[in-house]
C-alpha cells in the first residue's frame, strides 16, 4: 500500500489504517517491532519504527479529543485564522509549549471561540507562519541568560524561553539547563563530578498521571535515593554507566523526542521536563540501549 504526500511533504497513511494497527499492537501486547512485521505481512507496508511510535501517540492524542478528524472527514466551510488567533499562537510557540499543550491552552482560551483547535490545525499553522522549523528568540531573555552564567560557562544555544545550551570552558561539556533552574546552577556538573564516576539511567512510567508519562533520568543510586522521590511508577529499566555517558544520553534524549514532552504537574519541580508521551518508552529505552551498547 502506498502512502500519499501531505501538503508539507511528508507521507501520509490512511487513518483507519493506523487506528487498526495501534489497537491490534495493544491488544496484543506486540513491541512497535513486532507491530511493523505486522504490517509488512498484512498490508505490505514499510513503515520506520519511529513512525508508528508516532501513530501511537497520536492515538493517543485522538482519544483525548485533540487530535480532530481527517480533511476529507471535516467540513469544507472553515473559518480563516484571524490576527488574534495567529498571535495567540505565536505567544505559544514562543514560551516553548508543545504542540499539544498548545491545543489544550488555545481551546480552553474564552477568547479564542472560533474553532475546536485540533493537533492537525495547529502543525498546519504554524508551517503557513513559519513557526515549525525555528522559535525566533527572545533576546531580553536570552540576555538574561547570558548574564545569569557562570564566567567559566558559555551559551551556546538559546532553544528558548524554558531552556539553553551552556558549555563548560575549563572541561569542554556541553549540557542543557532549564531557565528556571538557571539561579540554582551549581557549575559544570562534569567538574563537580568526576566524569568516569558512577551512574545510572533510569527509565520509569507514571501511568496513573492525568498525561500518562515516560520520565527519563540520572542518578547515582536510583533505587536507594531517586527513586522514594516519585509518587506510584513503573520501573522500565535503570541502565549502569559513568555519570558523563549518562549526561550526553540524557540531553540527547531530550533532544531527539522533545516534542513529545508531556511537562506533568505531578512532578511539578521534581523532573518534569524530563518526561514524555507514554507511547516513546520502547523508542526511548531502545535509544539509550543503542548509546550505550551500539
């Protein structure tokens, strides 16, 4: 079966087609793995794994309500954007929300009554204003962050208003600090700790979260010390190595699924901005296997 181009470029895949495969994967308790197999036998379909991890979380997305209906299944008559709607959005993108928390907040805005916002609306309309592919920064803050740095620190990066690249310059690493933790910063955490010293990488799911959650960290003892911080969660895998392998995984994981981080408030101040969408766990820990294991 072949797939048909979206107006962005991208492939797209019959939706009856998803749902059946997401809801057969979790009837059957298949690994994405086992669910691409599936799909090869039974429709002759080539899918990447990272694509149907993604059709998992946007099911996801549909049972909640925020993912609508497809363009043929929605009404030709729709309202254009207005002025107001536009910078609604852009003031979204610009504090860094995710695609869905965009949804969620534009919806829940008394003032913004045109239409039900849906995921596939707002992908669409942030491409039309040039929003997907780069956050225009925001230089006061990033100002800001540049004066609130170390003078052994650089900034390399300003992602944007949530969160920066800093680079040590007396050891070279490069890690990522969020703003808000920005007054806290204690130095360079691979000078503080030695960078062969030992750690570890946990994977945890809070499936009882009103946003069901993946939550990727590090600590050096997890199950003596991290672990008694968390309310009920499932434990995925914790993953031994040095404290500077476990750094450049937890930034790279960071970077590669940031936009389906899910922000929690359960974990309001106890590593939520390290959590994601449920459906990214094996994706998640099969990147950190990789990392670490080739």
């Amino acid at each position: 079966m072949e797939a048909k181009k979206s107006l962005l470029g991208t492939k797209r895949y019959p939706r009856e087609i998803k749902w059946k495969a997401v809801e057969k994967r979790n009837e059957e308790g298949w690994s994405w793995l086992e669910l691409i197999k599936w799909l090869k036998e039974t429709y002759d379909m080539d899918i990447p794994r990272k694509t149907a991890a993604n059709w998992g979380y946007e099911y996801n997305m549909k049972q909640k309500g925020i993912l609508g209906g497809s363009s043929a299944e929605r009404s030709n008559k729709r309202k254009n954007w207005d002025a107001i709607e536009d910078n609604e959005l852009r003031r979204r993108v610009g504090l860094g929300l995710t695609n869905g928390e965009i949804v969620e907040s534009m919806n829940e805005d008394e003032e913004l009554n045109n239409r039900f916002y849906t995921l596939g609306s707002i992908v669409q309309r942030k491409h039309r204003l040039g929003l997907s592919k780069e956050i225009k920064h925001n230089k006061g803050a990033e100002q800001r962050a540049k004066d609130l740095l170390r003078k052994d620190q650089k900034l390399l990066q300003y992602t944007n208003c949530n969160t920066i690249k800093v680079k040590c310059n007396t050891c070279s690493h490069e890690w990522f600090i969020e703003m808000q933790n920005l007054v806290l910063e204690k130095g360079c955490p691979a000078c503080i700790l030695p960078p062969n010293s030992y750690h570890e990488i946990y994977v945890i799911e809070f499936y009882n979260f009103g946003n069901p959650s993946v939550k990727v960290g590090i600590s050096a003892d997890y199950c003596n010390k991290r672990k008694k911080c968390f309310p009920e969660h499932k434990v995925i895998e914790v993953h031994k190595t040095t404290f500077k392998k476990a750094k450049e995984i937890e930034n790279l994981i960071k970077e590669q699924y940031g936009i389906y981080r899910t922000t929690p408030p359960e974990l309001h101040n106890n590593g939520s901005t390290e959590c994601y969408d449920i459906s990214q766990t094996e994706l998640i820990n099969e990147t950190i296997k990789e990392q670490l294991y080739g």
